[in-house]
C-alpha cells in the first residue's frame, strides 16, 4: 500500500471511529489479583493498518499522532466502563503526541468524567518509539496529568538513554521493563544483573516495576524469585476484548495453597513421569532411562496403578555390572530387581509433612526421587533436593518478612495470607487483635516488659492455630492478625482472652494487680488511672460468595474497622462485622 493509500485508509479510520480496543491483565503475584488492564488498539480487521506499528506509524508521519491517540483514549475507556473491569486501566500515550500542536490537554479528564471512571484508577503510561528533546515541555504535561489524578507509567524501560532520563527527572509511578530484557533471562545472568539494578533504582524512587512480554514459565519463576511482582505478557494471558478477570485463572499453579506458608502443597513438585509395570521386562526398563539422560527413577505399579517400587538407574546399573547379569536378567520381570524401600507421600500433603518423612529416611539419598500419589494411585515423582531447595527458600522468605520481636509473619506475608484466602474462597474469620492500654503500660513498666507482653501475646495467639489450615501474623507494635477456620473460631477466641489474662498477672507489680488499674501518663502528658492491659477483638466473617467481590485491601480495612469498634467498648471484648450484611 503506496503513503497515500495509507493516509486515506487513517482518514476514513479517524472520521469514522474504525479502532477496537484490546486489554492484556497485569497481575501481582503477591496477592494473586489483576492489578489493572493496559488497554491496546487495533485497526479493521482487514486494513493495512490493523497493526498497531503501521497504524501509528502513519499517523506519526502526517502528524496526526494525538487525535489517533485520542480516539484510542476514547474507545478503551468506553470498553472498560462498558464491560465494569475493576483495577487500573493503563492508557498508552506517546510523548510526542503530547508536544504536537494539535494536543489539547484536559480531553481525557472530561472522557472519564462522562463515563463515570475516578482518574485516581486510570494509569497514562508514556511509550517511546522515538527520543524526546523538549524535557522540559513534557514535564509540565505531565505534571498537568498528575495534578489531576492521574498515575504515570513509563514503558520500555532500558530500551534507550531517553527512558532512563525520563525516569529520573519525572519520577514515575510504575515502570516497565522492556521485553528484551525478560527474553531468556533464565539463561542470561547479564538480563538478570539489569533486572536488579532497575528493582534497586524503583526502590530509591519508590516506583513499582512491571516485567511485560514474559511467554516462558522459566521466565516467570525467574522474575518472581528476583523479587518483581506485577507481570504481564502472553504466558498470563494474550489481549482480548473481553479479558479475564480471575488472576488464579492466568497464573501456573502454586506450590503453596493452604493459609500458611508452612503448609505447603506437592502440586509444584510433581513432575508427570511414565512409570513401568511389575512385569515389565528389564531390558524395556533399561531402554526408557537411555532413552532419557535426566531420568533418575521409575515407579513400579500394580495393575491397579498403585505404586510397589522404585528403580533408581544407579541401582539398576550396579546390579547389572556383575559378570552375566544382564543376559541373566535382560528378559526377567523388573519386579526382580525394583525395591521395594521407597517413599511415596500423598500430592496434598503440606511441604513440611513431607520433609519430616524424609529426614526420617536415613537412607534416602538427597538426588533421589520419591513417589507422588492421589488417593494411592500413582500421579509422578518429586526430587529430595526440590523438597530441600523450596524450604530454605520458604525460611529465607519468612525471615526476610517477619517481625523481628516475634518472629511472626510480618505485613507482606498477611497481605499474601489474605489475597489466598480471596483466591481459595473460604469461609473463615478473620481477626484483628488490639492489646488495650499497652502504650501506658509501657510508658510506665519500660519498653524490656513491654516487649516480653508482645512475646507473650504472640505465644498465645501461635497455640490457638493450626498451622495447616490457619495463620497469624504480627502487624506491628502491639497489633496481630489472625486467620482462623470457621469449625470452632468462638471457643478459640474465648480461650485466647482467658490465657492472655491470665499469663498477664506476672507482669503487675503487685499493688496494681491488688488495685486491678496502673496509673501512667496519656497522650497529653497527664497523669490518670488505666485499666489492667486487655485485648480487643475485631473479628470478620468472611463467607465463600463475597470472596470475589474484596480484595485483600479492603478485607484488611474491614478488620482494621471491627478492631476499631471493639476498641470503643472497654475491657475484653469482641466486635464481628458479617460480610452477609455487607451486601444486604
């Protein structure tokens, strides 16, 4: 198609609106939600510039680049209204488009207004296709947009100079690492070493990083491992008119289902491996680990695919190096020579269970493999070294993200804590627990006793949980965060604030114990009575239908509001905000 053909095909997609808008879900791995949707524009379907690159291209080249960008404003804000997407919408937008003479600032504002969309939920992220000189002239564009609520974002981070100036003089609020950084990073140590410093330098500048264009699961684990958590690209989902909404519908399945990260599932450990029959000729058994150098193990199953052995291929071949073993044997069952000293665990037994059941195993050695099952029926192998590598992993996590008082989970690992639990839908409760009067008691008693009362808190609260199905964490100061099932809550919190009360009497002196008040200064400085430390309880009850209506924000907040109203009534109490009515 000749340049004129091309510009009359963008006039005739101008003045009739011929655009359609595609959304790709960038999603945080943390909490297991879609942040927000970066809104991409297409052309007919059966035009030369259907192609987003020809499409701007040719408007760029007649100088038409911000009304075609505007129109594509217009169309994607209308699909997201119209199709109700919750999270941020990421409309792109050249710089350049900006410093055209034809720019008129404040469209977008007035299009959001009309569809009824807050600026606070929309994202401009700026993408480059060509440098920007006039720096100054952007900034003030872009302050325009910041100071009316906007968000921005800078795409194709490290693809040139001019993006790493724009980071620095307009301090973004997300960044975008380019796509050939992400390519292969798995096997580059030099993309890996890039990625670091650009989470270093979001950290200085408190942006937040999104690795786009990942198509590997390599990739993936790559990045989550090196600390990234928003992500984006084909491996989560391609662009659609009408994207996904669920996160756990795009992201590989976990390893780790359950509440606590102690309770860790076998899902990502099993590898689907071919398995060999109790007659299977050995000569067969022989062919299969040939015919694959990284195969370690075989399973040996009953006719009713139930695991009755194992062949390691350095047993198999020790036996068969004495002198005619293999003519003696080559046509023998396997059955003669598997053993019949193996492990085999079921696929929902948490990381830990597991891990017990090897180090009780003297003799199993760390590169061989166990069996998987599901209901004793053979499913796959694990790796011992998967098993060890995963839990030092878990701890290095745990402590990295623990308060250093308890040692609890701190406010990362709650905030993951709570995004499962939206993710699983499970009915449970969740409860925020508030000491009463502790920063008098502090005041008065010293910050040493004031923190052997948090140590003793955190002993309470670890005995009333059970780490396979529940959690607790330590917010901060003298705030904890408990997520409990919903068989037998009630009595678990009555025993809670009886055995709190109780291991509290050592730490009175004993004219406040006899008095039943200490008398500390408050907040204004003023000497007055206070009651003897107490806890307060904001408990909510989080049914499975309102899972996919909060996220783990707002759950928080309604935790945070129940402890508030425990905390207006004085002494022990307990306040519960029903999720049911919320809806009511």
């Amino acid at each position: 198609m000749i340049i004129t053909e091309q510009l009359s095909e963008l006039d005739s997609i101008l003045a009739k609106g011929e655009l359609h808008s595609l959304f790709q879900p960038i999603v945080s791995l943390s909490e297991r939600s879609i942040l927000g949707y970066e809104a991409l524009s297409r052309g007919p379907s059966n035009s030369a510039l259907h192609a987003p690159l020809n499409l701007f291209a040719v408007a760029r080249h007649s100088g038409r680049l911000s009304e075609l960008e505007l129109l594509c404003r217009k169309k994607a804000c209308m699909a997201f209204s119209e199709q109700k997407l919750q999270g941020k919408l990421f409309l792109n937008v050249s710089p350049d488009s900006l410093l055209e003479p034809r720019h008129q600032p404040g469209r977008t504002l007035q299009l959001l207004q009309t569809l009824g969309i807050p600026p606070s939920q929309v994202v401009i992220e700026l993408t480059e296709q060509s440098p920007t000189e006039d720096f100054a002239l952007l900034d003030t564009a872009l302050h325009h947009y910041r100071a009316m609520g906007f968000s921005i974002a800078l795409d194709d981070l490290g693809a040139g100079y001019s993006s790493l100036r724009l980071w620095s003089e307009l301090r973004p609020d997300y960044v975008k690492i380019d796509r050939h950084f992400i390519d292969g990073i798995h096997q580059d140590a030099v993309k890996r070493e890039f990625v670091d410093s650009i989470l270093k330098m979001a950290k200085a500048s408190r942006a937040q990083v999104i690795a786009e264009g990942i198509e590997l699961s390599e990739e993936l684990e790559v990045l989550a491992e090196m600390g990234v958590d928003l992500v984006q690209g084909y491996l989560l989902s391609r662009p659609q008119e009408q994207p996904p909404r669920q996160a756990h519908q795009l992201l590989p399945s976990r390893t780790c289902h359950p509440l606590s990260e102690e309770a860790c599932e076998l899902h990502g450990l099993l590898t689907p491996q071919v398995a060999v029959q109790l007659d299977t000729p050995i000569c067969e058994v022989l062919e299969l680990f040939r015919a694959q150098a990284s195969l370690n193990s075989l399973a040996v199953l009953n006719p009713l695919q139930q695991p009755v052995g194992i062949v390691h291929r350095n047993s198999l071949s020790e036996a068969l190096l004495k002198p005619f073993a293999a003519e003696i044997f080559a046509r023998k069952p396997i059955s003669r020579l598997m053993s019949d000293d193996f492990l085999a665990v079921e696929i929902d037994q948490s990381l830990q269970q597991v891990s017990r059941l090897l180090t009780n195993r003297a003799r199993q050695r760390i590169e061989e493999d166990f069996i998987i099952t599901q209901g004793n029926v053979y499913k796959g192998l694990g790796r011992v070294i998967d098993v060890l590598r995963l839990i030092t992993e878990l701890k290095i996590q745990q402590a990295r993200h623990a308060n250093p008082l308890t040692l609890l989970p701190g406010n990362v690992p709650i905030q993951q804590c709570l995004g499962r639990l939206l993710e699983q839908g499970r009915e449970a409760l969740i409860c925020y627990v508030d000491i009463d009067s502790f920063k008098p008691f502090n005041d008065l008693y010293g910050y040493a006793k004031g923190d052997e009362v948090l140590l003793c808190l955190a002993q309470c609260l670890k005995e009333k949980v059970d780490p396979a199905r529940d959690f607790v964490g330590h917010i901060g100061g003298d705030d904890f965060l408990l997520v409990l099932s919903a068989e037998d809550w009630r009595p678990r919190l009555n025993r809670l604030l009886e055995d709190f009360q109780n291991q509290c009497r050592r730490f009175y002196r004993e004219e406040d114990l006899q008095a039943g008040c200490f008398i500390s200064r408050d907040r204004q400085g003023k000497r007055r009575e206070f009651p003897l430390l107490s806890l307060s309880l904001g408990v909510v009850h989080l049914y499975p239908e309102q899972c996919p209506h909060l996220d783990a924000g707002q759950l928080a907040a309604l935790a945070s509001e129940a402890k508030r109203s425990a905390k207006a009534i004085p002494g022990y109490s307990l306040h519960i905000i029903d999720t049911h009515k919320l809806s009511a």
